[in-house]
C-alpha cells in the first residue's frame, strides 16, 4: 500500500484545491477522534486523506470506473450519483492505492450512508467526512 505521503500527492492531482484541504483536514480530525474513541489512528488518518479521492470526478466518469472494476449497485445506488464518490472511493483505494485493509476500504465506502453495525473506525469517518 502507499504511504500516506504518496496518498496525499495523489488526491492532491485528483481534487480541487478546497476539496483537497478539506480531504487534509478530515484526516487531522479523524485521528484526533481515533485517538480519543480507542479507533487505529493511522488507519483513521488514511481513510480521511482518501475519503473523497472520487469526489470531483463527474458521475458518469465514477460509474464507468465502477462498472469497469465490477462492482454491482443496487438499484437505490443507481438511482443516487451522488453516492457513487463513496463507493468509487474504496474500489480506488483497493486498486490504485493498493489498500487491502477492509476497515479502512469500508470506512471509505459507507462515509456518506452509514449502515447498521458500523466499526468505530466507519463511525469516525462518516462522523469526520461530512
């Protein structure tokens, strides 16, 4: 997996500037709220540097990525784009970042839904990645 430095030069090409500083700022807060909760701060810290590394892409260009990548969406996936960023989010940090930790993957993928039974770590980064 890439360290965090490569991580941070990678979503810095992918994000608009404000995007990016926010990507920086929800990685800080999530360590912070790993640190105080009892969650692994550095995974707590990845996750938040990748949580939105799809964000500025268009719908269309997160679907292709998605199909491309063979992950099946449900119909109410389909049916909200603006979730795809999520969803896109973990397939790309799996394969281009090379993330196999599926704490961290989840983290990612269920930042703007939640589910039920959510990890610490899930919790802290839908908490942060708002």
């Amino acid at each position: 997996m890439k360290t965090d430095s490569e991580c941070i030069e990678i979503i810095k090409g992918r994000l608009k500037e404000q995007r990016f500083i926010h990507s920086l700022n929800v990685a800080d807060c999530a360590r912070e709220l790993a640190l105080k909760y009892g969650a692994d701060p550095d995974k707590a810290y990845t996750a938040g540097i990748l949580h939105d590394s799809c964000k500025n892409l268009e719908p269309s260009v997160q679907l292709q990525y998605l199909l491309e990548n063979n992950v099946t969406l449900s119909e109410y996936e389909l049916a909200a784009p603006k979730l795809f960023h999520a969803i896109c989010g973990r397939t790309f940090a799996e394969k281009e970042i090379g993330c196999d930790d599926e704490e961290i993957l989840n983290a990612i993928r269920y930042h703007t839904t939640g589910r039920s039974n959510m990890t610490l770590l899930e919790k802290v980064i839908f908490q942060t990645g708002i």
